[in-house]
C-alpha cells in the first residue's frame, strides 16, 4: 500500500475520533468527570500520532485503537455509570448495573491486544507461542495500572467525582472485575488472530511448538551474567 494512501487512512480514522472527541465534548453531563476522563487522550493522541513518523503500525492496529478511544469519550460525555445503551445492556443481561463500563473495559482487551502483539512482534522479536501469551499478559498489566492511577486520581478530587470517576456503581469488586474483563477481552482477540493464522498459515503449529523449545547452546544467565560484567568492568 502507498504511503499517500496510508496517509489518508489514518486521517479519516482522526477524523472520526475527532468527531466523535467534539460530540463528547458538547454539552458532557458532568463537565468535570468529562475533563478526568479525558486526562487519558490528552495523554495517548499525542503519543500515537508523533510514533505513527517513525514507528507507523497497520491499519488494522490503527481502526482497533480508534474504536477504543471513541468508546472511552462516548463514556466520558454521560458518564460510564450513565450511558444510556449500558441500561440497555443491564437489562438484556438480566442486570440492574450500567454495563457500558463492563463493556469498555473489555473492549480495552479485545481491542488493543493486537496492537501490543504488532509492536511487541516487532520491537521484541516475539515469535511462536509468545506471540499469543505476551500480549495477553501485558494487557492484563496495563489494565491493572490504569485501575492504580483511577484509584489514585479518585483520591485527589472531591467524594463526589471521585465516585463518578471510578464507576464502581457500589461494587466493591469493581476494579477486579474490570481487570478480568480486560483479560479475557485479549484471550479472545488473540484467539481470533490464532484461528486466523491457522487458516492462512500452514506453518503456524510448528512456529509454536519451535517457540517452546530451549535454544540449542542456551545456559542460564543470572548471577552468572552479573559476574562476567562485574569482571569485564574491573579488567579494564
């Protein structure tokens, strides 16, 4: 694909978060819990956009992490305990609780595991089974700081926008129920991309079982590495 016309892929996919960030913004219901919330694309969209120069990801990683973002300010304009569709939710799951939040934070799994892999694919080197695990993992850590810095922030404002931000609706199982949701959002986004790689790659199955094997002269490093370093920098 020319570079013009990747160019102008992700332009159309700023151009949709940047409708969807302006409706949010318009009106939000509670101005100050809005303003919190967006703390965190305040914090991504310049990171995304200046890596896209020198470190560009597919559009398939790109229309993923968008969707996200638009769930996340569609949340921050009503509230994520207030969004109109998570009543809808409750009710076809037999629930009382506004699901919306439930479903961002599995959607944070399922959305933004493919890019993890795609980066960490390629800065790291992960091939074969690690390929599938790492990203999984690293979602699961991700999820759990952004619980750490919710909680963390919730302390610093007031009671009453602490408990907006937080959303736990009286759930004192909120933030572990969020994490688990996060994780398994990334077990099935990396089951589809499994499932996917099976159909189209006829090597996949060998690349996993390969991945699983030691290297051949591998030995163990650890206090063993430390001590070569440790006699290197005293040899000079």
């Amino acid at each position: 694909m020319s570079t013009l016309r990747q160019h102008w892929y992700r332009l159309v996919l700023l151009s949709v978060f940047a409708f969807t960030w302006g409706w949010s913004a318009w009106q939000p219901l509670h101005p100050d819990d809005w303003l919190l919330e967006n703390y965190l694309v305040f914090a991504a969209l310049p990171v995304i956009l200046l890596s896209a120069r020198v470190f560009p990801l597919s559009r398939v990683s790109y229309t993923l992490i968008t969707l996200f973002m638009c769930l996340h300010v569609i949340g921050s304009h009503y509230t994520y305990a207030e969004v109109p569709f998570g009543f809808s939710m409750g009710e076809w799951l037999g629930s009382e609780r506004n699901m919306y939040d439930r479903l961002v934070h599995f959607s944070f799994g399922l959305l933004l595991a493919y890019p993890v892999r795609e980066i960490l694919i390629r800065l790291a080197g992960l091939r074969g089974f690690w390929a599938y695990f790492f990203p999984v993992d690293v979602t699961f850590a991700l999820s759990s700081i952004y619980e750490i810095i919710e909680w963390q922030a919730a302390r610093t404002v007031s009671p009453e926008l602490g408990i907006a931000f937080l959303g736990s609706q009286g759930d004192i199982w909120d933030a572990q129920k969020d994490m688990l949701l996060a994780g398994l959002g990334a077990i099935v986004a990396m089951l589809i991309v499994l499932a996917l790689n099976l159909w189209l790659n006829s090597n996949t199955w060998k690349e996993i079982l390969n991945s699983m094997r030691v290297p051949e002269g591998d030995r163990a490093r650890g206090e063993a590495k430390f001590l070569q370093w440790w006699r290197n920098r005293h040899s000079h």
